[in-house]
C-alpha cells in the first residue's frame, strides 16, 4: 500500500503562516482527490482541505477557507496546504489523505483509502 508522507508542521506563532507537503511513496500513485484533515487533542477529525488531482477542483471547510490554499505538484506528485494567520485553535495534527475513487463525501474520512502518519502544528499565542 502506497504511503503518504507529510511534512512542513512545527511551533509558529499566532499570526504566523506554515506549508505543509505532502507526498506519496510511489511516483506511479495517482489519486483522484486529496485532502487535508487534522484533529485536535480531545476532538474529532475534521477535513480541512482536499483538491482534485486532474481538474484541480478545490475544496474548502469553512472554518479555514479564507486562510489556507490547497494545490498540487502533478509533475512531482505533491500536495501542499499553505495555511495563514495561524491562531491557537489550529494546532493539531494534520493528516494527508487521499483516494482513488472520488466521490461527494469528500469531506469524510471513509473516502480515503491512503493516509499519512500526520505532522504536527502548534501554534502559539
């Protein structure tokens, strides 16, 4: 099974930004969308962004929309997720997702069949 790898998490301060990379184990992967989650300590997962691979269609949670940029390096199989303005409620762990199929249930988990380890974001106020 492939493996997705992410990377570009660490301690920021409020107002700060971070990119995060993520990249999948095998060149040859091709997925139909990818996405970004991440989970709180004490909450549940939630989706954060996801982009098609083909069409670049992008999808945003509310939450974060107005302050984060999904896109993708088709030539070198990468995802990133540029996150500005960071505050405290956006520490978390940011996971890497992606699926093979798409379908409109982009935003849950059980749409995705690969997943990374997770990177960790803390942001500090």
């Amino acid at each position: 099974q492939v493996q997705l790898v992410e990377s570009g998490g660490g301690l920021v301060q409020a107002g700060g930004s971070l990119r995060l990379s993520c990249v999948a184990s095998e060149r040859t992967f091709r997925a139909m969308i990818w996405a970004w989650f991440r989970q709180a300590p004490g909450k549940e997962r939630e989706f954060v962004a996801g982009i098609t691979w083909t069409g670049g269609q992008t999808y945003y949670s509310e939450s974060i929309k107005d302050r984060c940029t999904i896109s993708r390096d088709n030539a070198r199989n990468i995802v990133y997720l540029q996150m500005n303005s960071l505050n405290p409620e956006d520490t978390a762990i940011y996971y890497c997702a992606a699926a093979t199929i798409w379908g409109s249930d982009y935003d849950r988990g059980r749409r995705y069949n690969s997943w990374g380890q997770g990177t960790q974001v803390t942001v500090s106020s």
